[in-house]
C-alpha cells in the first residue's frame, strides 16, 4: 500500500536546516533557524531554568500522567503573563488554559476549536507569515486567507493596505494577529496602530486570535502585551495560542498554551470542556517537564525577576547584532539603505534579498536564509558578522 506514497516536499525551515548540516564547509553560517543563540553561536540554557530544574529532581515523586489539560499552576501563571495577574479576565474566571505541546501544539487545538465549536470556516493570516501556520489551519480544516501586511518597496508596514483588508472581512471569520515580533518581517504595530485593529475588529466582529510566541523579545515583557492586553479589555471573546520555546530557551521542552477568553465563566467553562475532548482525541495530555520548569520559576518572585533580566538580556543582544548588521553593510560598502532593520523588533528581519541573491550565498558563501528572505537576527555573532555582511554586499 505505501507504493502509494508520494515524498513530500521539504518543509522550508527545517529542510534548510538538513542542507546546512550537510555542508562540509567549516565557514557556514545558518540564519534560517529560528532559534536564539548566544555569542559564543550556542543556544543557552538559562541560569533560571537550571535552578528551577534542579528543584524539580529534588523534589519529584512521581512520573505520573497529568490531566488533559496539564499543570493548573502553570495555566494561571500563563495568564498573568498574558493579562497581568490583576485583570478582571482572571478574577471573573472568564479565562481559561490549557497546556499545549508548544505553541504550534496551541495554534492547532485552537483552530479546531474554533472550526468544530464556534463555526468558523474561514481564518486570514498576514502576508507574510510564519511558514507553517496555513499548515497547521488547513489541516484543522479551515480555509486560509490573507490580508496585507507588508510593503516590500518601503520595507515596512503596510497599514493602511492592512486596514483595508481587516475591514472586509465577515463575523463570521476569524483573524490571525501576531501579539508581537512579527514572524518573519519583525514589523509590529505601534499602539496607535493597534487601537485602529481594535476598533476594526470590534466594529466588524469578527473572532481575533492572537498568535503570542516572543514575549519579551521586542519591546519587553508587558510592553510586547499591549496590543493583546488591549484586546482583552475590550473584546468579549479572544483566542491566544502562546510559546515558552524562546523567552525561557526551552525550545526542546515543546511548551506551549491554548487560552480561550470568553464573556462570562459558564461560557469559558463550556468552550474549555470542548477544547479537552479535541486534544483527548489528538495527544491525549501535555508533557510534564517544561511546563514544571516555567511554573517553578515564575511562582518564586526572585526566579521571576532574574528571568526578566535574562530575557532583558537576550533581547539586548539582538538590537545590538541588527545595530552592528547596519552599520557593518554600509562598512562593507552596500549601496542600498538597510537602516529598517534596525527598527525592527524580535528575532527575525525581512531582508528583501531576493531567491537568486539567497541562492548565491548559499552556493558561494556558506549562507543559509529561508527563501523568503527571512533572516534570523538572534543568529548573528560578533564572530560571524564580517563574513556574513561581506557575502550579502557581495550578492546584492
């Protein structure tokens, strides 16, 4: 029967991923992963996670199974993340979170809560996005639509397009909205902008999801929430699909959320029995340990804090590597204005190389870039940035 079987194409991030390990060449260089790196070219442990870890072996009993929805600890704390611990949301109980395997795990309960449970056929996603989001909503059975983001002759946002787009759109349908660190353009909307989202979404009605993976990494940790946390003040009904893979390094750990807002308790209580008979039927229940560790560290004030001055730090070092990528272009003698990049937020940039500009640095250069032209600023080294900036000067 599997003569059947057709290979699949190679997904876009990880295949490049397979290409680069590949490459016998000892001068490669791969900005295609999304993952933070430190300057030594490692992807760090946290001090925090360590601690917290280690408390975890000395005081664990049992390997036991969790519930469907996982930790209820780390479910409270998840949301005092998201709203801050005093919002009514939490208080009135109109919240309610279940632990996912990362975020993609959230993405993919959501979207079939949303498409079994509340009726929606359709989902609009920006253009651009993260390359596997049609993936995951198509194969939750919803149809994918765009609306525009992007302005590639400007390299920057385009709002009024995106405006435009958003006014369109039917009640019925749903809204993907990246909370903040725009996956793969590092373009957000400033406040004003998001309060115009807002009034859009609450004069046409239709369902806003927030897709939150970067909290901490742009502006800072409640600052990167304002456009989510003014959702949540004024909206009845939100989905949050959330990752702890990047600001606690636990990419490997797969720690994720699915949270569903809704208007009263009774509701939120009915929607989240739904969500747990979805992911039964899928994964059965999350994976304990990653989840134990975020828990651990934000319920001891003293982790918490010295976790926001880790991730103050990480997110320091990538404005530094997009600083010094500028001004190490025009060192190298780029004609072209690259300064966008400097304002941008988070851990990913549009470039605006083009397939044969990226296929060359591949080739010539050792360069691995997604062929979007999404580059990976949190890749970046003081010892890798030279060669990098004189490969991209040579291909322009």
């Amino acid at each position: 029967m599997f003569e059947r079987v057709n290979a699949a194409p190679a997904d876009p991030i990880f295949g490049l991923t397979e290409a680069f390990k590949q490459d016998p060449r000892d001068h490669k260089i791969n900005l295609g992963a999304g993952i933070y790196k430190d300057e030594k070219g490692q992807t760090p442990i946290l001090e925090t996670v360590k601690i917290a870890e280690q408390r975890l072996v000395d005081t664990e009993t049992s390997k036991a199974y969790l519930g469907i929805d996982g930790r209820a600890d780390y479910a409270l704390e998840v949301q005092k993340l998201l709203f801050k611990p005093e919002h009514n949301i939490i208080a009135n109980q109109r919240a309610v979170t279940a632990q996912t395997p990362g975020g993609t795990g959230g993405l993919r309960v959501l979207a079939e809560f949303a498409f079994k449970h509340v009726g929606v056929r359709t989902v609009w996603i920006s253009d651009p996005t993260w390359a596997n989001h049609a993936s995951v909503f198509r194969a939750a059975g919803l149809e994918v639509k765009t609306y525009r983001y992007y302005d590639p002759l400007t390299h920057s946002m385009d709002f009024a397009g995106m405006c435009e787009a958003l006014e369109t759109i039917p009640s019925d349908d749903m809204v993907l909205l990246h909370g903040c660190c725009h996956n793969p353009t590092g373009i957000d909307p400033t406040f004003a902008q998001w309060q115009k989202i807002n009034q859009i979404s609450l004069a046409k009605g239709w369902l806003p999801f927030f897709d939150f993976a970067y909290q901490g990494f742009g502006k800072g940790i409640d600052e990167d929430a304002a456009g989510l946390r003014l959702f949540a003040d004024t909206h009845d009904e939100l989905l949050i699909a959330s990752s702890f893979s990047k600001n606690f390094g636990l990419y490997n750990e797969r720690v994720g959320a699915a949270t569903i807002v809704a208007s009263t308790a009774t509701n939120a209580q009915a929607s989240f029995s739904q969500m747990k008979t979805g992911i039964r039927a899928n994964y059965s229940n999350p994976p304990a340990h990653g989840a134990a560790v975020v828990a651990t560290i934000l319920e001891d004030p003293q982790l918490a804090a010295k976790w926001r001055e880790e991730v103050s730090e990480m997110r320091a070092r990538i404005q530094q590597m997009r600083d010094l990528f500028v001004a190490k272009l025009e060192e190298y003698g780029a004609t072209e204005n690259f300064d966008f990049i400097s304002h941008q937020n988070g851990m990913f940039s549009f470039s605006g190389l083009n397939k044969t500009q990226i296929e060359k640095l591949k080739k010539d250069h050792a360069v691995y870039i997604v062929g979007s032209g999404r580059i990976c600023v949190a890749c970046m080294t003081l010892k890798n940035i030279d060669q990098l900036c004189k490969a991209i000067v040579a291909v322009l």
